[in-house]
C-alpha cells in the first residue's frame, strides 16, 4: 500500500476519532453543567431550612420573653452583630427581620399525598368560600390550601422547600397573601428561575390572571419562559444568598473585555500619584432586595472622601447616571465614615470608537466641587484617552491569540 493510500484509509478513522471527541466533551460538559445546578440548589435547600429554623427560634424567643417591638429591633441588632462576627455578612439585622419574616409566613403543611412541604400562610379569610371562587386553576387551590398543618418535628426540612431562598425573599416583597400563595404554586409548578418569578411579579401576573377571561389559557402562556428569564449555571451557583451563606467572596466581572479595562485603570489611577489608595473591585452591594456592583471603589487621600467608579461597556445613557446616582447615595449612607468628605462618581463609557467620562457628586455643592474635587482628580480627556488607548490594545491583542489559534 502506497503512503498516499494510507493517508486515505487513515482519514476516515481521524474524522471519526474527532467527532467521538467531540461528544466526549459534551457529555463531560453536561455532567459539569448539572452537577453545579444540583450543588447550587442542595445549598440552596439547606440554607432556607436554615433560615427558616433561625426565623422560628428568634420568634420563639420573642414570644418566651414578651419581647416589645422596641426591644425586638434591639434583639436583632445585637444578635447581628455576634453572627456577623462568628459567620460573616450574611447576617445583618435585615437579614435577621427576613428570616423572622419568612417563618410567621410559611407553613409547613401535609398533602394528600402524604408529602411535606412548605406553602404561604394563608388566614382563614383568604381561604374562605369567597376566594375559592376566585382561584385561577384547580391545580393552584389544591396544592395552594394547607391540608394538615403539621409539626416540624421529625420532618427534614432540606425536602420541603422547593424554591431557592432568592425566590422566597421576592416573594415576601408580595403584600396580599393570596398572590404571593399564587406565584408560590406557580413557580414550583413551573420550575421558574427567580428572574422568571421577578419578571411576573413585576408585570402583575396575578392581577391580569384574576381579570382574564380565560385564566387557564393565561396560567400555560405563563409558563413559558423568555429568553431573559433563563438561568446559566454559574449563574446559580454565584448567588448572592448563596456566597453570603457560605461566607464566601464575590468578585467577577461580566466580561474579559469589561474586567481587562478596570484592572488596568485601577492600576492607571493607583500610579498617577494623585492619592488614590484601593478599596474594592466589584463591590457587590445590597438595595433594597435587589443587587448591584461598583466596579472600582478607591479612597482618595487628599479629598478624604470615596470615589466610586462604573466602568460601561458601550455608549453613556441618563440610565447610567441614575445608576451612578443611586451608587453615591448608598456609599454615603453606608460606606463613608462621620470625618469623610461626601463621595464623588466617575462614569467611565467606551463605546467601539469613543469614550465618555463623566463625574458625578454625592450631594456636593457644584462651585465646591469645580474649585477642589476638579483639580485633584484626573482630568476627563487623560482617562477618554487612556480608555480609547487600552481598550484598542487588549482587542489588537484578542485578535492576535485567536489568530494563533
């Protein structure tokens, strides 16, 4: 047989080696996939039975001692600070008032089918005759309405929470009982991501499904999820809840691109001598139930206030500086110490062939601002062009890698 003939007989099994290769990799990928869902959602699980058995000690206590509501917020205070000093900052007294929240409104009920499982609370009222007739679906009043409300002993409360504690916290943001026992049923029967429970929340899903003249069809169209409602795994697995839990750090950024430019304007600002000093990178903070993150928090020494800086990959919107805005509030409600100045913004936006910079103030007179904050922070064009500078050079360099490649 001639080399060239062997060659040929030989390609076949290369193309086959290949494509064999290649599910190989998938499977490994599949398998990856899962098992980091299924860990998220085990956490998951033994951290709302955890939460939920906090919330019932902590009412349990209150009610031995005829706790006053004054003093309840004392309680709380003082037990968020020794957790907060054993397990992290995951225990602040908000966090406390939720769990408390969470155990007087969920029960932990028997089905007819024998299952355990925790629903909403609902008062006699709400489960009357009257709101009967309005349930949406028989399927949502069966699984809604408590059959036997039964003890939490012997029963191992990691089985009986079917939702994460992200969706619980949402659904404790709901005032009427009945929708929040509605969303609840609804997403366990839909297998909703949290973002698909915000987004029905939010657009009153409930409300319309009450109104309709066909609810059912409504129910089914509602559970479709879109496109922004689906979850990645590493997704689930960064959870906020989760990472407090597990007292474990936070800090990523959305994209190479985004987390190449911030890394090297930290470094850029650090070396202008200016006195910037670093603070934290993809400072995770918590408003209101929802979450956000400064890209690049540094102290500058001469000013002796915060400076917050939003790094955006694409052109500025009003929306930026809204963000830019509601950033500098919570850093001098929270963040900034009684002898500090009060904090100022810097909104950082490139766009393909241009750059936006802009400052922003936390409440700082505008003449105050121009006369000293101007000149001892860096001037807009140096960082304009610094942005265009770095960010053509880390594209020049990805196009060079994957050419190589």
């Amino acid at each position: 047989m001639t080399k060239k003939k062997a060659e040929k007989s030989a390609e076949p099994e290369s193309k086959a080696q290949l494509s064999g290769y290649v599910q190989l990799v998938d499977e490994i990928s599949v398998l990856l996939e899962q098992a980091r869902r299924t860990a998220a959602r085990t956490v998951n699980n033994i951290l709302t039975a955890t939460y939920w058995e906090i919330g019932r000690r902590i009412v349990e206590y209150e009610q031995r001692g005829k706790v006053r509501a004054e003093y309840g917020e004392q309680l709380l205070n003082r037990l968020s600070a020794d957790l907060k000093a054993s397990y992290g900052r995951g225990f602040s007294a908000r966090n406390l008032r939720q769990m408390r929240t969470f155990y007087l409104n969920w029960v932990i009920c028997q089905a007819p089918s024998g299952k355990f499982e925790a629903r909403v609370k609902l008062d006699e009222e709400s489960v009357g005759p009257q709101a009967k007739r309005q349930t949406l679906s028989a399927k949502s009043e069966q699984s809604v309405v408590p059959v036997q409300v039964a003890s939490a002993a012997g029963v191992s409360l990691t089985d009986v929470f079917p939702l994460s504690w992200s969706q619980y916290v949402r659904l404790m943001s709901v005032e009427n009982a009945r929708a929040r026992a509605f969303y609840e049923t609804e997403a366990v029967r839909g297998g909703w991501s949290v973002r698909q429970l915000d987004r029905q929340i939010s657009t009153q899903f409930y409300d319309r499904a009450v109104r309709s003249k066909d609810p059912n069809a409504l129910l089914v169209l509602g559970q479709v999820p879109q496109a922004q409602d689906v979850m990645l795994a590493d997704e689930e697995v960064r959870d906020p809840y989760l990472l407090e839990f597990l007292n474990l750090k936070d800090e990523y950024s959305e994209t190479d691109l985004e987390d190449a430019l911030i890394r090297h304007l930290e470094w850029f600002l650090l070396e202008m001598g200016t006195g910037f000093t670093f603070q934290a990178r993809q400072k995770r903070i918590r408003i209101g139930n929802s979450w956000y993150r400064i890209d690049l928090l540094l102290y500058h020494r001469r000013l002796r206030c915060l400076v917050v800086i939003d790094l955006k990959t694409g052109a500025f919107t009003h929306a930026d500086a809204g963000q830019m805005n509601l950033y500098l509030n919570y850093a001098r409600e929270h963040l900034t110490m009684e002898d500090e100045a009060d904090p100022v913004g810097i909104i950082m936006c490139s766009d393909k062939d241009d750059a936006v910079v802009k400052y922003a103030t936390g409440g700082i007179h505008t003449k105050v601002f121009a006369s000293k904050y101007l000149t001892n922070l860096p001037d807009a064009d140096t960082l304009r062009r610094e942005i265009l500078t770095t960010q053509r050079a880390i594209q020049a360099r990805h196009k060079e890698i994957h050419t190589d490649e």
